[in-house]
C-alpha cells in the first residue's frame, strides 16, 4: 500500500540516464525503455532495459551518504542474503550519488496471492534470520559505511528511549497524535517497558525498512531491497515493521517463526508483543518528520491504537 511521498522524484531523460548506464556498461548505445519505479517514499528508482538487461538505477536524494552504506552492506552480505546483485555504484558523483543493480521481476509481497501464504512464511522468516546471522560488537547508527557513528549504550533500550523522546518532545508527533492517544502512548510505553529490547549481545545487522514494499517475491523466493535505514541492531525491529503491514499480504506467524528458526534465528518470548511495542519507534519517527503526508499518518496513528487496544489478545 503506498503513501505520499516525503521528497519528489528526480526526473532525468534517455540521455542523462544513458550517461549513468555507461559508467558500468561502456559499449551501451542507448536506452531502449525506462520508467520511474513506484514504491518508497524518499529515493527515485528508475527501471531501465538496454539490449537484454533490464537494470534498476537507484538516485540518492535523502542522503548521499547512503550509497556508499548500501555499498558497503552489499558487500557483506553478498551471497547470503537474496539480495539484487549491486552491479556499480558511485558515491561521489554529483548531484546526487547512484547505484545500479540487478532488476528483479517479481512482485511485492502485498501482491502475493493467499495460495502462496506458507512458501511467502517461510522465506520471509528465512530472510530475516539470514540478515541478523551478521553479528556486531557493538550496537549504533552507521556513519561512513558501516562503520558505527552513533553507538547504543549496552544495557540500554535504544528502540523505547528514541520512541519516548519524539513523542515527549518532537516538534511535530504530539500535534498530529492528538493529546489523548499521545498520552495513552506515553503511558503504555512505560507500563510495558519490559518488552522492548535491550542491548546486550544480541546485536546483529538489522534492516529497519523491512515491509512490503522493500520486498520482492520470485519465484518462489524474497528479495529484500532498500539497505538504507540499516543498522547495527536488535532484529525484533525487523519483525515489527513486517507486523505492522500483516494485513496487506498473507502471513502465517507459525510458518514465519518456523522458517526464522530453521535457519538459526531465535525470537524472544512473547516476541510477538515485543515486535508491536518496538515498532512504537517507526510509528514516532514517521509522524514527526515533515512534510504532511495524512495518508501515512492516519495508518500510523491506527496501528499505534490497534496495538494498546488489542494488546491483551497477543499474548
């Protein structure tokens, strides 16, 4: 399901896209067909086909610094995460740094027909415990690459303190909240802090985007796109936003934890209240950040609700 963009597509012609495809094909003539990638809501995405590739040219508007992270992310994960093939990127170009992968014809999760329910289960859980199989020291934001620019105390419960600080303080969440359900917020956060995570020697890479549509199905297979809010973290996020978006696909739990198990991944108790409480920090960090975009919000404030009013029935 697709919501308002926060920043505005950035409109190139065959040329100036042809431009970017030479830099890693040299011999490119010209650009057979291209289109604007819908999906995503800071970064422009561009489908190009030359001759008989069909390629994805990425354009980092957001934060150019983010290009050489998803670089660097690539990286390490190539060959064990399913990942599109990053086939070139450059950081430095200006105005604005690019990369180009592999296309991946498939369809996003949300698109996947209820027949496919358990295989989609299962390879999203198997995705997930391929991501967090990547083990960190030390827990943080990424700086240059992946290197940690802004650690997380050990100990600390870095998911509930940024959640608790916008919404005590952000500019803008309490005022599109409403005073009452910032208050309910507020308050149910603290009666539950048990369940959102702690650092501890748990750290491990962490996607933080991972929902529909960051998530191809081919084939029988997930591909898993869009490495930039990525961090060294606690993957309980990951299943909360995937959770966050339970009704837009189908989604077996039991099979989703069973594919996460089977490949190493280990889930918490009640992992199920901890992944909705965590997600309170997507929820704070959308709503506070400019511009206005209603339709988000209205989802965001819904799934804030649906998680204190129902709260008793996941157990």
């Amino acid at each position: 399901m697709e919501v308002e963009r926060s920043i505005q597509n950035i409109h190139l012609d065959p040329n100036e896209l042809l431009y970017l495809v030479r830099k890693a094909f040299p011999t490119c003539r010209q650009i057979d067909d291209y289109k604007i990638l819908s999906g995503g809501a800071l970064n422009t995405t561009y489908k190009v086909r030359i001759e008989n590739n069909e390629l994805a040219i990425r354009l980092y508007s957001r934060d150019k610094a983010l290009c050489k992270m998803e670089k660097d992310i690539h990286s390490l994960i190539d060959g064990k995460v399913s990942t599109p093939n990053l086939i070139y990127a450059d950081e430095t170009y200006q105005p604005y740094p690019y990369a180009i992968f592999q296309f991946i014809d498939g369809v996003h999760i949300s698109e996947v027909s209820e027949k496919h329910q358990e295989s989609l289960s299962y390879e999203l859980g198997k995705s997930l415990a391929s991501i967090h199989a990547f083990k960190f020291q030390n827990a943080g934001l990424f700086g240059e690459g992946i290197k940690i620019a802004h650690p997380f105390a050990e100990g600390s419960s870095p998911y509930f303190e940024e959640a608790y600080s916008v919404l005590s303080n952000g500019e803008y969440a309490r005022r599109r909240l409403g005073d009452k359900l910032s208050d309910d917020m507020l308050s149910f956060m603290q009666d539950n802090l048990d369940f959102f995570p702690k650092v501890e020697k748990n750290i491990c890479l962490t996607h933080s985007d991972f929902k529909p549509v960051n998530l191809l199905y081919s084939a029988g297979k997930i591909f898993v796109l869009d490495w930039e809010f990525a961090h060294a973290g606690i993957g309980i996020l990951d299943f909360a936003i995937l959770l966050r978006h339970r009704n837009q696909f189908p989604l077996n739990l039991d099979i989703l934890t069973k594919g996460y198990a089977d490949f190493g991944g280990n889930l918490p108790k009640e992992w199920m209240r901890c992944a909705l409480i965590t997600d309170f920090v997507n929820i704070m960090q959308m709503i506070d950040a400019p511009p206005e975009r209603p339709q988000l919000f209205r989802q965001l404030k819904n799934a804030a609700k649906t998680t204190i009013d129902q709260w008793d029935s996941f157990r």
